[in-house]
C-alpha cells in the first residue's frame, strides 16, 4: 500500500488520483523520476571534469595527462558527455510532458 504524497492519505488500490485530495499520483511519480534523471545525466556528464579538477595537484595543469594533471580524467568525457545528455534529454522530456499534461 502506498500513500499520497501530498496529504499522506493511505491508497487502497491502483487508482490514479489520490482519493481524499485528488492529487495525481502516476504524473507525480514520472514527473521525479524525470527530474532525476535529467539531474543525474548532468551530473553524469560533467563529472570528469570535476574528476580532473579534484585529481590535479595545487600548480597542475588540469589538462596535462603527462601526470602533473587530471587530464586522464577528461577523456572519460567522450563516454559520459553523451550518455549524460541523453539521460537528462529524456529526463527533460518526462518531466516537462507530465507537467504540461
Ligand atoms: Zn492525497
């Protein structure tokens, strides 16, 4: 059994709308799961670059790969920039499809 996650009332089946308050239960879920997703492709994308900052000493160059930097870490750019963006397209998508429905 789930609950509202507006007003906390207990759901007895599958319904759709929340029964005490009318809240849309389905379009809330996919609207987080959306926001999620777009969050998490961002982050997922640029995360090298926060890789590369965080690997390369003080005075390093951050995009040496000569080991004085972190460059190493942003050639994993090339993987996760467009898996990132496609997760956050998608993501952007369900979120904006189930807020304007
Ligand atoms: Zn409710």
């Amino acid at each position: 059994m789930e609950k509202c996650k507006r007003c906390g009332e207990n759901r007895v089946g599958l319904e759709r709308y929340c029964a005490n308050c009318g809240w849309d239960v389905t379009k809330n879920k996919t609207n987080l799961v959306g926001r999620w997703l777009s969050g998490g492709g961002c982050l997922l994308a640029l995360s090298p670059i926060a890789i590369a900052i965080l690997t390369t000493p003080i005075g390093g160059n951050m995009f040496s790969t000569g080991g004085d930097g972190g460059g190493t870490a942003l050639f994993l750019l090339i993987f996760t920039l467009p898996l990132g963006a496609v997760a956050s397209i998608l993501g952007l998508i369900l979120w904006l499809s189930n807020r304007t429905k």
